[in-house]
C-alpha cells in the first residue's frame, strides 16, 4: 500500500499579507510534502497558518496575499504558474474541499448541474455521460436516492449531505491528492464519524493521498498517517501520528495533546435551593401561509422540564437542531413559550418586555458567537456597563467605568483596554468581554450557550477554568448548552441531552457519560470519544 | 482610578488606542485618491457657498443695465474703446457737444460746449450711467457756455460675464452654490432624520405594524413626484421651503427602506439579542445598538442622495417651480442660460459647469465612502 514517491513538495513558503498595519507573515518558511497514497494532517490552532499554506500553493490567496517560496506538484513548480495551466492540476489532480459546505455550493442551481458542469467542460463529456457521471459519483459518497438528488437544490440538502456532495465534486477527475480543510468543523459529531468513514473508504478505493488540515487533535490521532504541529507559521514538530501522540517533544504539542478539558464538577447536595425550575416548556415556531400554501409549525421544543439548583451546572448537549439553543432562550423568556417557567418561587412565563425586566439581572446569558455577540460600533466598556445603565441607572459614568475595570480585571482582561473596540480582540478575549458582561450585574444564574465552541481547544481550557472560578468566587448557577460533550463533562454536574426538541437521557454527568442508557446518547459519546473505534468499526462493516 | 488603569503593562502588541471602525475607514478613504479630491472640491464648494456672496465683487441682485450680457472676460468692462463713444454719446444726450475728450487712467476728461449756459446740474446725466460716476465740473467759462467735465470711471470686471439683466454671473452662480448646497443638505438631513427613526422603528417592531408603516411608505411612493411639487406650489406659492418639504417628502422613503432592511437583519444579530437578555428598552436597543450600525450605508446612501435633491431642485427650478428672483439657483441659471444659448453660451457653460463639477464630487465621494466603509475584503 506504502508507495514513497512524493507528489506533493513544499519547500520554505512563506506567505505575506499586506495591510494597513504593514506587513503580515502568516506563513514564515515551511517544508512538507505528501507521499503517494499517504494521509498527512497539518495540525494547528487558528491564525497559525496551516490554511494559508494550501492556499498559497494553490494560488487562492486574497488580494493583499504574496506568496514565496516552492510548491510542487510531480516536479511541477506552482507557485506563479498562469493561470490556465495552473488550472490543469488545480481541481484535476489536486482539488480541494472545504469547511463550509453551504457556502462553497451555488444556491441557484441544482446538484446535478454543479457535478456535471465541470465535467463537461473540463473534461470534454457530453452532456448525458456527464449526467451518469455525477450520478455515479453521488453513490460513491453514499448519497441516499442519487437520482433524485440530482435534481435537487443546496438548500434541500443536510450540512453533511452538503459535504458529500462536495467530496463528490472534488473526486470527478480522479485526483491524486484531495486537500481537505477543516472538512468536518462545521458538523455534528455523528456525521463527522460519516464523513470521515467516506474519506477513509474513498482512499482505500481509489488510492489518493489525503492532505487533511484541522485544529482537532482526535481526528488526527483517528485518521493520518502523519501529522505536521504548526503554531505561528512555523512548522514546530513533525513526525508519524504515533510519535507525535505518544512521544511528543516540544512543549507547545504536549500543550495541544492535554488541552482537553479535564476536571469534574461535583454535584450540588440535594437540599440546595432551586432557582431555576422550568415545567414542560414547549417552543413552537410559526410560518405563516401565503396566498397559496398552507402555514405550518414547527415545534423546536417539545415539554421540556429543567431544575437548577443553586451552585449547580446543569448542561444540556444535542447535536445541531436539537432545540436546545431554542430552550435556553425561552427560559429567559427571549422567545415565547409554553409551560411553566418559575424563577426563585415567581413565574416569569410570559411576561412582557418591562415586567421581566427586573428579574433579567439575575438571569444573564453568553453567546456562542464571540463575534456576533458584541456590539462593533460601541467600546469594551460600554459594552460591558450596558447592563448597568439598564438596573442601575444611578451610578455615575465614574462608577460605571470602575465597575468595567473590575469586570474586566475579574476576567483576566487589562483594564486599560476598556476603551477599546471589540474587531481588536481574539475570540478567546471576546468571550472573557461577554463573560464580563454577564458578571458585572452579579447574576445568580447565566444561561451558557455554546460558549466554547469558536474556540481554540487551548483558549477552551482558559475560558473553563474563567467559569470555574466566577461560579465558585460568586456561587453561580449555570445552565451549560453544548454539543462538545468533553466540555459539558469537565463542567456540568447534571446532563441533559436533547434530540428533536424532546429529552432522550438525564441524569448526574458521570451516570449520562459512564452508563448511557439511550443508544442516542451512546451513538453520541463513542463519535465524541472513540472517534478511532467507530472509523475501524465503519471500515469493517464495509469490507 | 484611571492612574490604576494606566499602571497596568500594556500588550506589547497594541501600541495604537482603540480604533474603532470609523478610524479604519478613514484610513481607507484617505488612500482613494478620487475621494480626496473630491472633498477638497466639496469643501472648497462649501466655501464658496457660505462667504463667496459676501466676498465677491459684484452683489449678485445688482443690475448693471450698461452692462447686458456681456462675455465672460477678464478684463475689466467698460472696454477702454468703448469709454470714448459711451461719454460722447452721454454728453450729447445732455445737449453738450463733446470737443476734446480724454481719457488719463480711470479719469475721464471732457470738455463741452453748448449754444446755452450749462446748467451744473449735467453732471447727473453721467452718474445716471453705470460707467461714470462721480462726476464734477472743474472749470466753467465765464459765458457759462463750456465746462471742463472731470468724471470717474467705474470699470467692472465680469469673469464669467452677465445675465440677461445685466447682472454679475460669477455672484449669481455663488449665491446659487449656496441655495443648491443649502437644499441638498436640509433635504437630506430631513430625508435622514425621518427615514432612519421611521426604517429603523418599522423594521425593530416587526410583524403588523411593519406591514403597515411599510404600506403608507408603498402609498407616498405611488405619488407622482412633479405633480406633487407643482400642487405645493400651486397652493402655497414659490418659496424655498416648499423645496425642502416637496423633496425631503419624498426622498425619505428609499432611506427608510434602506434602514429597515438592515434593522431587521441587525435584529437577528446576537449583540441584539444580548442586549434584550440585559433588559435593554426597545428605545435603548434602536439608539445604541441598530441605529450606530446601519450609520454606514445610511451616510452611503446620504452622499448620493445630496446630489439627487441637488438635481430634484435643479430640475423643479428649470420648470420654474423653484426658488423664486432675485435669489437663484444653479438650476435656473442653467435654464436661463438654455435659453440664451446661442447669443450667450458661456450663460449656460459656467453653472452647467459648476453643477456638474459638483455632482462629480459628491458621487465620488460617496462611492470612496462606500468602499471605505463595507470593503467585502474584510
């Protein structure tokens, strides 16, 4: 199987952007190459590059971007090839897949016409060979009735039927190496394991090397034959997946490889106070009919039932279009909602904007979205003091600015950088901002949603260990949403887990992760945890 | 408190304070070398508009009725040749017959003879005129029959010419500068003020009463504009206000679609979202939150709007629904200007010239704006 010829040969890259700040290197000198047939990952946290690499020797680089340096394909120097015979290795013999599905595939036409197009171009078939083309390619990335979704449009389509799709297109013209950038980031665990079962099979069968680029270390540990570490576009460590997992020398690896959450949270007693107790909440939304279709509904959550006590961390996993974003905003009553939700022995269901707004101090929320959840146009400190303004309306721009500080300072920010906007911070200083946010008011209860999961996995460890330390420091409550289990596991002592909008499986954290009862839930632990088990268990049953 | 904040190490990295996205923009802006221009031109048009008519030469409602149409020139008028002719036929005008005339700098000298004692009060008969003035006699015969006339003459000078009615172009086309300006920015600042709060309230509220602040703006865009001007007119009379009312009316209606639209997708934003978590009013989300983040393609949409009323204007004055004489604008004078387009053209070259080195700018600087401030390369 192990052929040693290298088709892929990168030699001292180096990328530049030009900004308004000067010169930017992402990628400062970097040697790899790819073997015939061979898996290689490239390993990395954000900003540090590992993108940028493809891109340059692919010629995809933005407008301010110069590259430097060698790429070759077979001999054959990329890098400042024109571009039409550039294109005659670019998508033919290298072709890329990446992280967003949606976005990668034009809306307006239909799967069948988006596989077959280039191949009737490029490769010169007629237009009904091209069509049995397509249809043969959607059976080999196991689409369920090919025929019928030839027909179809993107936005029929789920996130990993998306990237089947886009598997699909990539493997047309026999490639000999398909780079995949972050192929799987924007998925659900499940289709994860899927996705890279496909890939894994597509290799075997049709001999490719796989150039597979990801900040996530399981996928490595489960997939390649190689990996690169790469931290500010430098390539620090090199080696087989086993050397690097078992025997990792430089320090920033050793960092990566226990960067998985770790810790327990012990339950709370049974005699704490409950704050927090919601009954049978059901979330439906509408849409209205039009002048000739019918309205339809779409219950998001369905009787859902939650206690908190005080001190206590209850999460809440599911994958994406479980409900469970939907329920943790319908407890703090930002969207309407059925059932019963009682805050310290008051009912708060439905009621309206300003007769809730005293009871929104002590209910706080964070966002996933580092960057969508701050305002672009207003400083750090207003952000954070916003609150204030709103349940404090007597303290004086003096206080409220000392009040900033000390959020910030609580968050392990500098204070100094209150007069600040937020496009200059990173995503983990982000999240410490909306943290802050939340605390400044001195909340008994914060609703957590998904407040990790932009983040870096080293950046994740801080960002828990800041929640830590607030719940102990101001005996918090926290509901924690989430669909990294690694997470909700360090910090909940209570799990939920939702699918379709119900609750399949609840109990203590340890009961949920040890003794799954659900085969939902057990699905959803081996993909998180056993990613290696379930790719051997996939290629077995295929063989 | 702030020495606190300033004993804290800064990160080695961030040497700039903040900048926020404005400062950024700006920093883009200043390298569009087009855009620049342009607001050099504008400003040096703003100039004009406020202090021109009351630094230039001539009053721009002053007849000079010596001096109709005549071409734009940069000498001064009278012409020297021309001064001669002009006093004699002035002296005869006044029964005197002109014998030796002369002309030493800005002082004419004549002397006159008349069949009848000269009455000292001649002199008026060459003030009357726009080319003497200040007119005296210095010697008189003993007979009274003939006088040495001394009298000033004025020389004007008319760089873009005059009018129709002999008045100065180059003040007229200034003073015209100023309403132009004056209505493209109250007309946009009305457009502005009511189509964000009313965009901004429209799209925050949603559902019903959307559906109905949007219909009213579907009715007010049926109406035909001009036949809405000239009903204005017809009920209140000419009058400058009716321009902003008539213009700012209708113009507000784009604006307040533009606004909603980017309120509505805005209101699915998580900032949004977090600050209702807060317990923000609806009035402190619109004033903090929607408002400052649609400002971008509003002050867009404001630097293309301006020259549109600007136009609007110019083309309700050229069917004469506009501002009303002696006060102008560039729209009439281009209009007055077509009509004596061919014993004048330069009547119709300076303002079309003026007017559309404006408009120039103004676009410009609106589509630098445009890039400067939603570059897609972000």
């Amino acid at each position: 199987m192990k052929k040693t010829e290298t088709i892929f040969d990168i030699r001292d890259i180096r990328v530049t952007f030009d900004t308004p700040d000067g010169e930017v290197e992402a990628v400062r000198g970097v040697n790899m190459h790819v073997n015939a047939g061979e898996t290689v990952a490239v390993v990395g946290e954000s900003g540090s590059g590992k993108s940028q690499i493809m891109m340059a020797a692919m010629g995809l680089l933005a407008a301010n971007g110069r590259a430097e340096g060698s790429a070759t394909y077979r001999g054959q120097e990329l890098i400042g090839l024109p571009r039409d015979r550039l294109n005659r290795i670019r998508g033919a013999r290298i072709t890329m897949i990446f992280q967003e599905p949606m976005t990668s595939l034009d809306p307006l036409y239909t799967i069948g016409r988006q596989i077959s197009e280039p191949l009737m171009v490029h490769g010169g078939l007629s237009a009904s060979a091209a069509r049995a083309r397509a249809l043969q390619l959607l059976e080999l990335v196991h689409i369920p009735e090919p025929e019928r979704r030839l027909k179809s449009y993107p936005h029929e389509l789920s996130g990993g039927q998306r990237q089947r799709v886009m598997i699909a297109m990539a493997l047309a013209n026999n490639p000999d190496l398909l780079i995949a950038d972050e192929p799987t980031t924007a998925l659900d665990v499940t289709i994860q394991a899927e996705i890279l079962g496909l890939l894994a099979e597509l290799q075997r069968k049709l001999g490719m090397a796989i150039l597979f680029i990801t900040h996530d270390l399981a996928i490595v540990e489960a997939f390649a034959d190689r990996v690169y570490v790469m931290q500010h576009g430098r390539v620090v460590e090199e080696g087989t997946t086993r050397e690097i997992f078992t025997r990792p020398t430089k320090d920033y690896t050793r960092m990566l490889l226990a960067a998985e959450p770790e810790g327990r949270k012990p339950p709370v007693p049974e005699s704490a106070p409950i704050l927090l107790d919601a009954n049978r909440v059901s979330v439906t939304f509408q849409a209205k009919g039009g002048l000739f279709s019918p309205g339809f509904e779409l219950k998001a959550v369905r009787e859902v039932t939650l206690s908190l006590r005080a001190g206590q961390t209850v999460g809440i996993v599911g994958e994406s279009g479980s409900g469970k974003s939907t329920f943790g905003r319908a407890l703090l009553q930002l969207l309407p909602c059925e059932g019963r939700v009682v805050y310290q022995g008051t009912p708060i269901h439905g009621l309206g904007r300003a007769a809730m707004r005293p009871y929104r101090r002590n209910l706080q929320m964070v966002f996933q979205d580092p960057y969508g959840s701050l305002s672009p146009r207003m400083t750090v400190g207003e952000i954070i003091t916003e609150g204030l303004l709103v349940h404090e309306p007597q303290l004086s721009a003096r206080e409220r600015a000392q009040a900033a500080t000390e959020a910030l300072k609580e968050v392990g920010l500098d204070p100094a950088m209150r007069n600040r906007f937020p496009h200059e911070f990173s995503g983990g200083q982000r999240q410490r901002i909306a943290i802050a946010r939340a605390v400044v008011l001195k909340p008994t209860v914060i609703v957590l949603d998904e407040p990790t999961s932009a983040l870096d996995r080293s950046v994740q460890k801080q960002i828990i260990a800041l929640l830590r330390r607030i719940q102990d420091a101001y005996d918090l409550s926290f509901i924690f949403i989430s669909h990294d289990l690694a997470v909700v596991r360090a910090l909940a002592d209570y799990t939920i887990v939702m699918k379709a909008g119900q609750v399949v499986e609840e109990g203590a954290t340890d009961e949920v992760f040890e003794r799954p009862k659900s085969a939902y839930t057990r699905n959803l632990m081996e993909a998180a945890f056993n990613l290696k088990q379930v790719l051997s268990r996939q290629a077995e049953a295929r063989a | 408190m702030t020495d606190l904040a300033t004993n804290v190490s800064q990160p080695p990295a961030a040497g700039a304070a903040g900048r926020s996205l404005w400062a950024t923009a700006l920093m883009r802006l200043r390298r569009n070398k087009a855009a620049m221009a342009s607001l050099v031109i504008l400003l040096v048009y703003i100039f004009a508009g406020i202090f021109g008519p009351m630094l230039a030469p001539h009053d721009y409602a002053r007849v000079y009725p010596d001096f109709v149409k005549v071409p734009a020139s940069l000498e001064p008028y009278p012409r020297m040749d021309a001064v001669l002719p002009a006093a004699e036929s002035t002296a005869r005008r006044a029964r005197l017959e002109a014998r030796n005339i002369e002309l030493d700098g800005n002082t004419l000298r004549l002397e006159a003879t008349s069949r009848r004692e000269i009455d000292p009060r001649v002199t008026r008969y060459f003030d009357r005129s726009d080319l003497f003035s200040n007119t005296h006699i210095v010697e008189r015969s003993a007979d009274g029959r003939s006088v040495l006339l001394e009298s000033q003459v004025e020389r004007y000078r008319f760089i873009f010419g005059t009018d129709a009615n002999g008045r100065d172009l180059f003040a007229r086309i200034l003073i015209s500068i100023r309403i132009s300006l004056m209505i493209g920015a109250l007309a946009t600042g009305v457009a502005l003020v009511i189509g964000v709060a009313y965009g901004a309230t429209a799209g925050f509220l949603g559902g019903r009463i959307d559906n109905m602040m949007m219909r009213v703006v579907d009715i007010l865009y049926a109406l035909p504009f001009t036949f809405f001007a000239i009903l204005l007119v017809v009920f209140f009379g000419r009058n400058v206000v009716l321009m902003f009312i008539a213009v700012g009316a209708v113009e507000w209606l784009d604006m307040a679609r533009i606004v909603r639209g980017q309120t509505i997708s805005l209101r699915r934003r998580e900032f949004v979202q977090a600050a209702e978590a807060l317990g923000v009013s609806a009035g402190g989300i619109l004033r903090r939150h929607i408002i400052p983040n649609t400002l971008g393609p509003v002050i867009i949409y404001m630097t293309l709007l301006i020259p549109k009323v600007i136009l609007l204007e110019s083309f309700l004055s050229f069917l004469g629904l506009g501002v009303q004489e002696p006060l102008t604008s560039l729209g009439v004078l281009i209009s007055e200007g077509a009509r004596n387009m061919r014993a004048a053209p330069y009547m119709l070259l300076y303002p079309s010239l003026a007017l559309t080195l404006l408009l120039f700018a103004l676009n410009f600087l609106g589509d630098g704006l445009r890039d400067a401030l939603d570059p897609k390369d972000r």
